[in-house]
C-alpha cells in the first residue's frame, strides 16, 4: 500500500512568516510542504524560487515537494537541488523533448522527480515517463488549471487518478488544487495518497483537523480498495 501523505500548499500561508508557517503546519500532522514555483511565463503568476527554499531549508528539516510550472525545468534543478529541495516535479507540457535528462539530473542531485499534467493534457502523455528505467516516481494530476490559488476542484479528473491508480497500484498518485473536506472523498477514493491543500488548510479554524481529516480519508480509501 502506498502511504497517505498531506501536502499543505504554502502558496496559502502568510510569506512574510514563512518559517513559522510551516512548522504550524508540521505541528498540525503536515508530511510534507507543497511549494509552487512559477515562472509567470508557463502560468501567468510569479511566485517564489531557489532563494525562498534555501532561507526556508535552514529553519526546517521538512520534505520540501516542489512543483515546477515553468517553461525550462532544466534551468531550475541546479538551483533548486542546491537550495536544499527534496521533491522537483515539473509539467510533461514543458519537457516533452527532454524529459529523459531531466529525470537524470534530478536524481543526480538527490531530489525525488515527478511529473505533472494540466487538465487538458491526456493521461498517456506520462505513461513513457513511468514505463522506462529512468521513470519518475509521482505524478500530480492537476485538479484546477494551475497558476492560481483557491480555484474550483474538476471532479472529471478522478478519472485520470483511477486509470493511473489501476496501472500503476504502487505510485505516489498526488492532487492539487481545489481539495478540502468536501472534496477529498472523491480524490482519495479514486486512488491519490498525496494530496496538496491550500485554502482550506489554512483558513481553516482547525488546520490539524483539516489534515486528519483528509489522511483518514486516503487511508480508508485504501483499506477498502
């Protein structure tokens, strides 16, 4: 069984208290910080990169799940596996031609690579990322269009996480965008363990509630599976 694994969105939290932010969200039964890279080309938003990871690297020792919606994934691994990321997980849109380099140089700096979709991108564009020897080890199927905090979640996508679920019974299958107590059902029996949330982490009055919520959720999917 693969383990259930909450992904709070810092892209919600307050910037200017980066650090205490995440350490609420560790103390909240967090397992991973989800940190959104985005280059305002590949999506029109621009929000943090290398420089935020290494400042928040020295006050935790938390996995740091990077999602990479950027044009040139390439150009980002150096930094990022400096800076002190432990996930990089970039868009099959932007790598189609060089996928297979960036899986290499991703592991070479000791970082876990993953891929990402959009919501118009079919799930067999990621399969020959998975079937060869130098496969990723997540995919993160995009719930919203991404680029922006607090969209909608697309039920219609469940239908990408149970196709990948039923090939692939041992992935680390992540969603993001849109997930919170009303939806989290629908992802987690579908057949995600990693599930990014922003919004409704964060503005809720109880976030450690929020968190224990969801990974009862994943963890009965599962048995019941």
């Amino acid at each position: 069984m693969v383990k259930a694994i909450i992904a709070p969105s810092m892209l919600s939290s307050d910037f200017a208290n980066l650090a205490s932010e995440a350490q609420r969200m560790l103390n909240c039964g967090a397992d991973w910080l989800h940190m959104d890279i985005m280059d305002g080309h590949f999506v029109p938003n621009l929000t943090l990169g290398a420089p935020v990871i290494e400042s928040l690297r020295k006050h935790t020792k938390a996995y740091m799940d990077c999602h990479l919606m950027v044009t040139n994934p390439l150009d980002y691994v150096e930094p990022l596996g400096k800076a002190g990321a432990s996930g990089f997980t970039f868009h099959v849109e932007a790598s189609r031609d060089n996928w297979q380099e960036l899986v290499q140089r991703i592991k070479s700096k000791g970082m876990k690579p993953g891929v990402s979709l959009k919501p118009g991108t079919p799930i067999e564009e990621v399969y020959p990322l998975l079937d060869g020897e130098n496969s990723v080890e997540l995919v993160l199927v995009m719930t919203v269009e991404p680029g922006f905090g607090g969209q909608k979640f697309m039920p219609e996508m469940m239908d990408k996480v149970r196709t990948l679920r039923k090939k692939y019974p041992l992935l680390d299958i992540e969603v993001d965008g849109g997930l919170g107590p009303s939806t989290i059902e629908a992802a987690s029996s579908a057949g995600a363990n990693c599930v990014v949330a922003g919004s409704s982490v964060f503005g809720a009055p109880d976030p450690a509630q929020v968190i224990s919520l969801m990974r009862n959720s994943v963890e009965e999917a599962q048995q019941r599976s």
